[in-house]
C-alpha cells in the first residue's frame, strides 16, 4: 500500500513516499486516481503534500514533473 522512491527531473533528486490503493477514488485519489496521500521532498524540504486534500501544491515545473511521474507510474 505505501510506496517509496526517488526520482530525478533536471539536476534535481526529489524523494515521495504515497499511500496507493487497489482501485480509484474519485472522492480521495489525486485527480481521482489510486494514490490518496502523498509526500514529494527536495532535500528536506516538502515540495508537496497531498491526504485526501492538498496541504502544499507543487509550485515549481520540476516539482509538478515528478508528481505527473509518480502518478503515471501508480493510477
């Protein structure tokens, strides 16, 4: 159910760790997909942040990159 790893996008390495299900969720899933928590960081600091709702929205390109990675690989 949870998922770590890491992902480079340019020079930079972000980390995540998401919580992914079976099956979809419109009413909890990132854009009503699998994954309903997840957390992308670059270093120690949270690019993004996302339980059933968004806490941190991703801001930079890179970091919208990795998330568009991460939810390809898992809905």
């Amino acid at each position: 159910m949870w998922k770590k790893g890491s992902i480079k996008i340019g020079n930079q390495k972000f980390t995540y760790c998401a919580k992914v299900y079976g099956e979809p969720s419109e009413d909890y899933g990132i854009e009503g997909g699998k994954v309903s928590k997840l957390e992308i960081r670059l270093g120690d600091f949270p690019v993004a942040r996302y339980d059933r709702g968004w806490d941190i929205e991703p801001e930079t390109e890179n970091a919208q990159l990795a998330l568009a990675a991460i939810l390809h690989e898992f809905n």
